[in-house]
C-alpha cells in the first residue's frame, strides 16, 4: 500500500511476545472487542475492532499506546509491540512491564520523525541481535523515496520475524480494521469481548461451607486472569506498589478521556487491591 494512493482508515495491531493461552487473560481485561490468533512460534497477534479511535475521536497512537501498557504490566513476564497508523503516520509502541515505553513514528510518505535511540531501545529491549538485526532495523531510520509509512511497518515485522513473529497471511499493517477483522477471522481468530466472556466466579452453593467456597476464592484469584499472586510480604509490596502507580495514572487517564491509559491505571489499580486482598484474607 503506497502513501500516495491516498489516505488510508487508522488501525493497529497488537503484537504479544506470548502463545495465545498467555495472552488472552489481559486481552479480555481491556474491555475492548478484539481477535487473537496465534503469530508464529512464541507470539500472538490481537487485532483491534478500532471503535475508540475511529467514534471516540481519540488518536490511534493514544489509544495502541495505553493498551499496549496495559497489557504489559499485566502480564510483565512478556512486551508488547503495538503496530499503528492513519491517514497522516505510522509507527510503533513498544511496551515491557513498567518501564517507559519506547517507540518510533513516520510521516505518511515514510518521513522518519523518530530518534534513532529509540529504535537501538527497541532492539536491546526485545532482546534482538545487537549488530545484525540492528543493522537491518537502521535504513528504517534513514530516507527512502521508495519507502511509505506502511512499509517501514512491514519492514519492523520482517525484522520480528527473525524471533519467531508470524502474521498469518493477508494481516498487513496499513489496511483497514474491517479488513484485517475479517483476515483474522478467516484464519480462525478467537473473538474476545471484554471481562464478561468466559469468566466466572465461585458462589456458595447448598453443601458448601462458607470457609471452603472462600478458599476456593482466593485460590482462583492467586491463578487469576494476571497469572499468580504472591504470597506474604511480597503480595503486600508488589501490591502497594501498583496502587501507588496505577491511581495516577487511572486519574490522568480519565482527566484527559484516555481510554487506554485509563485502562492501564485501571488494570494497575485493581491488581494491586486483589494482591492486598489475598495477602489480608490469608493471613485470617
């Protein structure tokens, strides 16, 4: 797809450094309508319903961004690669944990306006060859009349692919959200709808004591949709230290009417409340 056959509808592209099963539990916790299909060995890909950016009139790169962190601090054992563009850039996020996300941008005519510091962040970040993968990620950074926006995109997962990336064919940054949908689909995506979709909870049914079906809880919610929560002081700490993150960041996020960055305050904020929850009630 080239810059100059004319604008192009925003979308994105969510790449997780996890098998599908890891994946999928902070998938549904973004509340968010997206496909996930397996991306080669090691790897998933989600494909977005792209409904925030193109009705909320929020940037796509806000939005990828905040989902991207949200995934990765959910889940801070694997990054995320966010891949996204509109009618005027491209470019790509890149989150990890906690730490400060990095990522790189082109103009629509392939432009680079990113530092090239980022991109050697990226590489050291996704554990990549230091000389020839970095080597093959620097004429990103350099300009090429030849080159769009979407195909520096193309050009990224080329590079990923050395690590194992595998789209499944037809999923091409740079298309529509409605069209990479449908490729998903037609290599048989799993659809996730938010929280709701196959969750549940433990009840006290007749014949159940209260204490069992509270043990039965908490075991849930230490192998719960994050994974596993620690036990004892470290449950406490790693706790409170997300608190003390995700608040600011739930609050910033809304104040600015972020849905993605409010969605990693939010995800920050209640995993951290489940890991003091866990600690207290075991300690009873």
């Amino acid at each position: 797809m080239n810059a100059t056959s004319g604008p192009s509808p925003a979308g994105a592209l969510l790449l997780c450094r996890a098998d599908p099963p890891a994946a999928r539990p902070p998938a549904r916790l973004l509340r968010e309508e997206v496909l996930l299909t397996p991306a080669g060995a090691g790897w998933s890909v989600l494909v977005p319903e792209g409904k925030p950016w193109l009705h909320g009139g929020e940037p796509v790169e806000r939005v990828v961004t905040g989902w991207a962190t949200a995934l990765a601090v959910s889940a801070v054992a694997w990054p995320v690669v966010a891949l996204w563009w509109d009618s005027d850039r491209a470019g790509f996020t890149l989150a990890a944990g906690f730490r400060r996300t990095v990522g790189y941008t082109w103009l629509a005519d392939g432009t680079p306006v990113g530092e090239d510091e980022a991109m050697r962040t990226f590489a050291a970040r996704l554990a990549l060859d230091p000389v020839l993968d970095v080597q093959a990620l620097e004429p990103l950074t350099e300009p090429d009349p030849e080159a769009d926006a979407h195909r520096r995109l193309v050009g990224v997962v080329a590079v990923l692919a050395r690590t194992g990336l595998d789209l499944p064919a037809g999923l091409t940054p740079g298309d529509s959200a409605d069209r990479l949908r449908s490729v998903a689909l037609a290599h048989g995506a799993e659809p996730l709808g938010g929280p709701a979709d196959g969750s549940s909870s433990t009840r006290t049914r007749p014949g159940v004591r209260r204490s069992d079906a509270v043990r039965a809880e908490l075991d849930a919610m230490e192998e719960g949709p994050l994974g596993s929560y620690p036990r004892g002081p470290g449950a406490r700490l790693l706790g409170g230290a997300q608190l003390v993150a995700g608040v600011p960041l739930l609050l910033w996020g809304a104040a600015r009417r972020s849905g993605g960055w409010a969605t990693a305050g939010a995800l920050l904020v209640v995993h951290g409340a489940l890991g003091l929850a866990c600690g207290r009630l075991r300690e009873r």
